[in-house]
C-alpha cells in the first residue's frame, strides 16, 4: 500500500484494509515498510518486545494480525539513520526469518515516495501489485502518477487505486463539503486504466482510532467510513485473486 507523497494517510488506510481482510476471514500478515518512521505499532496499539521459536522472529499479533515492524525493535524517540544497503538487509530478515504462519495476504505499508524500500521489496519477494492512496487534491495525483510509473517499471501492476479524505460529511445536517477537491481519485484510474477501490470519508474517529490504537475498523465496524474501508478492502482482494490467475507465478499468499 503506497503513493507518491507523505500526508495522504497510507498507514491509516494500510492497517484498516488488512483488518478488513481479517474480519472476512483470511490470514492477514502486515508489515511496516516505513523503516525510517515506523508507525503501525503506534496504530495498532502494540508495545512488546519481540521473540524467536529458536529459529525465527515471532510475529506481534493485534486484532487477528501478524505484525512486523521496525518499531518493535528500536525506542519511540531512536532515529534510525541507515544507507540503503542496511535498509535492504532489514526488509530482507522481515520477510525471511519472521515465523509467518498461513498466511492468505500480507500487506505491506510503504514509505511515501519512490526511494529504496520499493527497490528492494521488488528483489526480495514476488509482489501481486501495489495499492495506491491518494488525496482528491491535484499535488497529490501528480505524485500517485509518479508512484505508479515506477510500480510498471518494477514490473508490479497497480491493483487499485483508494482515493482518502474524499469529503467530510458534517455530522449534524449530513452536507458533503469537498475539502480536498472532487473526484480526483476516479478520473485518475480512469485515465491510467486501473480499478478505483473506493473514496474513503474524512471521519474524526478515524483520527482518533490511529492516536489511540484502536482502528476504525475495530471501534466502529458498522460505520459508514468502515464500511468504505470493507469495500475497498473487497475489491482489492477481487483484484489480488484477478492478477494471480493472470500471473500463475504469483502464488496466493501474496504481498501488497
């Protein structure tokens, strides 16, 4: 799960779509690919120290979640100053000595941008395609356009495109105000020929979810703004099992 430029809420989005793969009933895995500001953790309201069986790393576990992320392993404060050799090793030992167990997705939340982490994840695992969030606005469509030329050029099909903070519907008389622009999200995967997964609300709980750790998904499953999130969810797993049949390569235990 990715995009072109930080803000637009990839990790909020990231971790609510792999608990919505949860609830319907697949083996989800998620890991945080944000190496140098590690935040799956902080919204998923886990704190613990990390141990092995003896051979491998044990997975974290939240909300029907196996979770892996730097954050575990380095204090809330420690910067994490690494070239991208180092950065290669780490998501190297994310993948090959985490005790994964059966799992049917693992989702994999992505630094803003089109730097290392995309690189390596590209030779390290075969990826069945990437995930796009976007914001309504025009800055940030330029840079998912970016993000998604060099997923074609990775050889990693765009499953979708989920366009965040679509619109803010007022809670008292139910108006949609536009905040971020219109429709940006779907004319951009029209124009690119790629599906569009959903328009995800600008909901306060949201917010607060992901500061306290308790996800959206978790705290008000039968929201209008977590039924967004099960939708897209829905569609992106439509589009998974699309590209594997496309791709018998692509084994069914994918990575997004």
């Amino acid at each position: 799960v990715g995009g072109g430029k930080g803000g637009v809420g990839k990790t909020t989005v990231a971790v609510n779509l792999a608990i919505a793969l949860a609830k319907c009933g697949s083996k989800v895995g998620i890991v945080d690919g944000d190496i140098y500001g590690p935040n799956v953790p902080i919204m998923l309201g886990i704190k613990t120290q990390l141990t092995t069986d003896g051979e491998k790393i044990v997975p974290a576990e939240k909300f029907g979640l196996q979770v892996m992320s730097m954050g575990f392993l380095t204090g809330d404060d420690a910067p994490i100053i690494w070239r991208g050799p180092m950065l290669h090793g780490a998501l190297q030992q994310f993948f090959r000595e985490v005790r994964w167990i059966n799992l049917d997705y693992l989702v994999i939340d992505l630094p803003p941008g089109t730097g290392d982490v995309v690189l390596s994840l590209s030779q390290t695992v075969p990826v069945a395609g990437a995930i796009v969030v976007t914001t309504p606005q025009q800055v940030s469509l330029a840079d998912s356009r970016r993000a998604m030329a060099m997923y074609r050029k990775l050889n990693i099909p765009t499953l979708g495109i989920i366009e965040n903070m679509s619109y803010f519907a007022c809670p008292n008389c139910q108006h949609e105000a536009d905040i971020f622009g219109h429709g940006g999200g779907e004319a951009l995967a029209a124009e690119l020929k790629v599906p569009f997964l959903g328009r995800i609300p600008i909901y306060q709980p949201i917010r607060e979810g992901s500061d306290t750790g308790v996800p959206l998904m978790i705290d008000e499953p039968e929201s209008p703004a977590a039924r967004a999130f099960m939708s897209a969810a829905e569609r992106a797993a439509a589009q998974v099992s699309i590209a594997s049949y496309q791709r018998p390569s692509i084994p069914l235990t994918v990575v997004r």
